[in-house]
C-alpha cells in the first residue's frame, strides 16, 4: 500500500511537468505564428478580430509620431522629455489595473517612461516573445530580467501596423546604447554635455586606441578642455598614456568645418527654417488636440448632470463638481494654448525669417554666435564627424574621419606650457620699467589699468603685482633710481645741514627743496642744492658742502 501511494503521488507531479510542459508548448506555438495575445502599449489597441491596430484617436497617434519624430531630431530620450516639458505637451497613458483599468489619461511625459516607449518593439510593429525571463529564487520569490535582442525567442517584424519602422527601431536601440554613458569600461559615446569640449566623445588615443575622456582646467576665467588617456593607467596602476591640450584642437576643427560647410549654408539655414516652422506647426496641433479633448468631456460632464433627476441631489451634486473640474481644465488648457499659441507667433515672425536667411551667408557668425551653446556645437560636429584619433610627439597629429569615411590629418604645435602663458607679456614690463623713473607702484598699476593693460593671469594691476614683477625681473625700485639721481632722505639733510628734521620739512613747504614720493606709504627723498642752502638763515655764518640734487 505504501509503495502504491508513493507511486501515484510520483505519477501525479509527472503529470503536472508534463501539463506545464504542454501548455508552455502550445504559448511558444501560438508566439511563433504570431497570435499570442499579449499586452500592448498605449497607441495599439486589439480590434473585434484580435488584430492590433493603431490607436483611433487621432491625439494619441499624433503625441507618439511626435514623441519619435522629436528623438530623431535631438537623439536623447532626456532632450524629448525637455521638450515635451518646455512646449507643455501632455503623453497618453492607459490604466492597466484597478477599477478605471482601460481609461486613457493624459500626463506630463517623465524620463522612465519615455525610455519604455523607445525600447518597446511593438511601436516599430513587431511582435517579439521572450524579451525577459523569470526564475524562481531559493527564497520562494521570482525574479525578472530583460535578455539582449539576439536572445528573444521570437521576432516577427511587420507583424502589425506601427509608428515607426524596424530599421528606425534598431537605430534608436544603437544610439541608446552609444550614450549610455554608464554602460561598458570604456564609456565610447556619451551625449553632448554643456563643457566647452569640442570633440566629447569623438576622440580616440592615437598610441593605445583607447577612447580619450575630457578634463577641464580653469584659464583666466575659462573652462580649457584637457583630452587625456588614462584608462589602462587607472586599471594597471601605470602613467597615463598621453594627455593633450584640447583648446587648440578644437579651435582648429572648428575652422576646418567653416571651410567645409560655407558652401552649403543657404541649405542649411533653409532647412532649419522649415524645421523650426513645422515643429512649431506640430506642436500647436497637438496643444489644439488638447483643448479639444478638455472641450468634449466638459460637455458629456454638462450632458450627464443636465440628464439626472434634479430631485436627487446625491448624485447631482456629484456630477456638477465634475462639471466644474471639466470646465476649469478646459479653461486652463485654453489659456496654455493661447500663451503658447502667441509665443510661437513672436518665435516665427519676419524678423527671425530674415535673420535665419542671413546667417545663410555667414556660418562663421552662426558658429561664433554666443547664442549658439556649446551643445548645439557638438551636435554639429557629430553629424560630420566620426571621430578623430590624436597623438603627440614633436607636434600634435589630429587625424578626422568624417561620416561616410573621408579623412583629414591636421599638424598643430603643442601649445605651449600654462606657466609660460600666464607670463606678462614683455612691453607690458618695458612700460613698468620706463615708468618706475617718475611713480610709484600704486601709481604705475593705475595707469596700466586705464590702457587696458592686463596681467599674465588676465586680472587688473596692483600695487603687489606691480612689486612682484619688480622683483622678479630685477628692476631697479624707484628709491634705488632716486639714490642715483643723487636724491637724499629728509634725514641726510639734516645730518648734511647740521639742523632738525622739521627745518628740513619746512624748507620743502616753503619750496625750497622739492620731495619725491618713492613709497606708497607716503615716503619722501627731498633734493636741494648749493644755492637753496646759502638762502638759510644759518648757512650766513658756516659754508657746508653742496647737497647732491637739484635746485627749487
């Protein structure tokens, strides 16, 4: 008896592998012909036929292809979620559980979100199967993880109708993957940032291959890009390959793109005008779509609170509230549309017509323009360039590999080193040393100011600077220029003289001797001569010797 019971219950659990098994069998079955009903995302909906389709509603077909088209032009999921937010555009979201499961809401559009709408095949319509895989943990618990493309069990393409194509799908799955800036050890492509660097991203080490990351130094105010090799130093503990001055480099490719993109700028400017016009076109469609939808329920909340029996009030109350929320969104989304609608207006008008026409035919101005940030540059670049390899040796070597594989080789000179560059440029000391013959160092940092004159460091002239760079460069003090000239202190006067300090200090009031300031803590060397000593009162009686300088 015991064995008999123990063999059912083995039979049984066979049974159940076996019925699992089955049913397993029969969804892979049903996945590889493509009829296996899964859930779908918002903008896809099944018909009575259970075929998917896309979504009736013209505003939620009109927020996805306006949501694609917007990655395809700014390339991150971060800038369409700007832009979203900055154009006041709503994103459709369908409820999956609870008891509104199945009604559409309209919210603002976060990153998280965005990111599952780009990742999700369905929108390039494809049905796939087995896009994640589930285990059963010691503990009891599940656990869920999403497997790479090539490992999904089943990938119909063109399965259904879609937004965008398949090929625009793996385009954006490569191009996520680029500027994941977390993703891998070597970090190859991350998105344009706000850093002044030129070519983030696009430089490769011209000794190891390595992909070079960007270091930025402050320069007389400024952020200087610094390109350096150091990820085999980091893991192995060794010097860095080579690190290169970033400034020059990108000055040069900067001109090296003038050069090349003056002969189509008519084109460009062209197309941005057109591109900037149906952004803006699309946009206040879609804010229209919005009203409208604001509109249509305000008006079934009247319907439904003009149909209820007025003697119940319970529920009559209920829907004029809901009326009055219906009303006052309406009223808000209106207001939205008309401030935006009014902006957009002020954006296209004639003036910036003929503003983007004439930057036609100046792209230099364009590309030097503050108003166009460093993001906008790099972006640029991207679409021209590969990437450029650099090296260093007696000079730098910059080797640009533009998209569709033409190459230039740049040869710069090494820039020179930051000591050197924060030197004062030599007429600015050849002026210092010319003036210390009549001022003082206060004096002299005053003066260069008011030309204009600058420091090595780019700051204003002081009296300390004035001092230092005496030093220095072994300039003679003023005092010491004074001495030469046969110039004596108050106190030689004196001792000359054999009177006081304050006779000496009187006869310079007086006029008789003449003070030089040679400090500016206010300290004097006075010069007199023969005939000014014979004028005093005591020089009647006793003869001194000449006193060195010159007469008043």
């Amino acid at each position: 008896m015991f064995y008999d019971t123990c063999l059912k219950g083995t039979f049984s659990e066979g049974e159940l592998h076996v019925l699992k098994a089955r049913l397993l069998g029969g969804i892979r079955s049903k996945a590889l012909r493509g009829e296996l009903k899964n859930p779908i995302p918002v903008g896809l909906l099944y018909d009575a036929q259970e075929h998917v389709i896309l979504d009736p509603d013209r505003q939620v077909q009109q927020a996805l292809r306006t949501f694609f088209e917007t990655f395809d032009r700014i390339g991150t999921a971060m800038g369409t979620v700007k832009y979203f937010h900055r154009e006041n555009l709503l994103f459709p979201r369908r409820l999956r559980r609870g008891m509104h499961k199945g009604e559409l809401l309209w919210v603002p559009l976060v990153h998280s979100r965005a990111l599952q709408v780009l990742h999700n095949p369905r929108y390039a319509g494809a049905f796939v199967h087995g896009r994640q895989r589930s285990h059963k943990t010691p503990d009891g618990r599940h656990h869920t993880r999403k497997v790479p493309q090539d490992e999904w069990e089943v990938v119909i393409p063109g399965a259904h109708p879609g937004y965008i194509t398949w090929q625009q799908f793996q385009r954006h799955q490569q191009q996520l993957l680029e500027y994941a800036q977390a993703h891998g050890a070597d970090r190859r492509k991350s998105p344009p940032g706000e850093g002044p660097a030129l070519l983030q991203g696009l430089v490769v080490c011209g000794v190891c291959g390595k992909r070079m990351t960007v270091h930025y130094h402050t320069v007389q105010g400024r952020l200087r890009p610094q390109y350096t090799c150091q990820r085999e130093g980091i893991e192995h503990a060794r010097r860095l390959c080579q690190s290169i001055p970033g400034h020059g480099i990108d000055d040069a490719i900067g001109q090296l793109l003038l050069e090349l993109m003056s002969p189509v700028t008519l084109d460009v400017a062209l197309a941005v005008q057109e591109e900037l016009q149906s952004r803006l076109e699309e946009a206040g469609r879609l804010r229209k779509q919005q009203v409208e939808r604001a509109r249509y329920e305000a008006e079934l909340a009247q319907q439904r609170y003009m149909q209820v029996d007025p003697r119940n009030r319970l529920v009559a109350d209920a829907l004029e509230l809901d009326w009055n929320e219906r009303l006052r969104a309406l009223r808000e989304q209106e207001e939205q549309y008309e401030q935006q609608r009014q902006a957009d207006q002020a954006i296209v008008n004639e003036k910036v017509r003929q503003e983007i026409l004439s930057l036609a035919t100046d792209f230099p101005r364009l590309w030097r323009s503050p108003k166009t940030s460093d993001r906008q540059r790099k972006q640029m670049v991207r679409l021209l360039i590969e990437d450029v390899t650099l090296s260093r040796a007696g000079e730098i070597t910059a080797q640009i590999r533009f998209k569709g594989g033409a190459t230039r080789t740049l040869m710069l000179p090494i820039p020179p080193p930051a000591w050197q560059v924060r030197l004062t440029h030599p007429e600015a000391i050849e002026e210092i040393d010319r003036l210390l013959d009549e001022y003082t160092d206060a004096e002299i940092a005053a003066q260069l100011d008011q030309r204009g004159l600058r420091s090595g460091t780019g700051g204003h002239f002081t009296r300390l600077t004035i001092g230092r760079l005496r030093r220095e460069y072994g300039l003679k003090s003023r005092y010491d220029r004074l001495r030469e000239r046969g110039m004596l202190t108050e106190e030689e006067i004196a001792a000359e003289l054999d009177i006081h300090v304050q006779t000496v200090r009187r006869w310079s009031k007086r006029g008789l001797l003449k003070a030089h300031v040679y400090s500016d803590k206010h300290v004097f060397v006075r010069t007199g001569g023969r005939a000014a000593a014979d004028q005093t009162p005591r020089a009647q009686a006793h003869r001194y010797p000449t006193i060195w300088g010159e007469c008043s």
